[in-house]
C-alpha cells in the first residue's frame, strides 16, 4: 500500500513538472513569447546637429548676492583700555585700545596708529 501511495505521488509530480516546463517552451517561429523577436530599419547619424565644444571666451564664475557676516567681537575690550596680547607667532605685544570695531577689530596706538585684529591672538591681557 505504502508502495503504491509513493509512486502515484511521483507519477503526479512527474505530470506537474512535464506540464509547466511545456508551458515555458519557445515557439519555433519568430514573435512575441518566442524569445525572437526580428528588427528591420535602419540607424543614421549623418543627420546630427554641428557641435562645437571649444570655449569661446573667458569663464566669469562668481558669487553675488551673499549676506554679510560679522563676528561677535570681544565683549571685554574696551576703547582706552591698555592690553598685552600673545600672537600665534609667540610675539608679545602692548596695545593701547582706541577704537573698536566688529568681529574683533580693534584699533590701536602703539607707537602708530593702526587697526588689527585681536581674534588671531593666542592671549589677550588687560594690564593695569
């Protein structure tokens, strides 16, 4: 009995798989569903538009219209105040404050009048 249940099994396995493998047959003759399909015409490039890729000028690439961006300056740097600041370059330096601009300009009188601009400093100092 056993026997028998397991090769009718196989008969009908065998029957599904003939019959879905037919189905994925190609047909003999050319046409949609036969994996051949024939084209017939033509290609011509003689017809293209004349492009010219040579610069034909100088290039002006720029940004406008950009908003300005000022820094907050120092806010303990007073105009008449006296400071000994460090550059990056470890140069020492005393400053008499006259004026104070924005983003950390200050301008100064040591031994000439001049404006620098104490954000590169490494230190800045009040001296009494």
């Amino acid at each position: 009995m056993r026997n028998i249940l397991v090769l009718g099994s196989l008969a009908f396995v065998a029957m599904v798989w003939s019959g879905v493998s037919a189905q994925q047959e190609m047909l003999p003759r050319p046409g949609a569903g036969s994996g051949i399909i024939k084209v017939a015409g033509s290609v011509s490039i003689d017809d293209m538009p004349d492009v010219s890729s040579k610069q034909l000028g100088p290039w002006r690439v720029g940004i406008t219209d950009l908003p300005e961006v000022q820094l907050a300056g120092l806010s303990f740097v007073r105009a008449g105040g006296r400071y000994e600041v460090i550059w990056s370059g470890a140069e020492k330096e005393s400053l008499v404050v006259t004026a104070v601009g924005a983003s950390g300009w200050v301008k100064v009188q040591s031994p000439h009048s001049r404006w620098v601009n104490l954000s590169a400093a490494r230190s800045i100092e009040a001296a009494n």
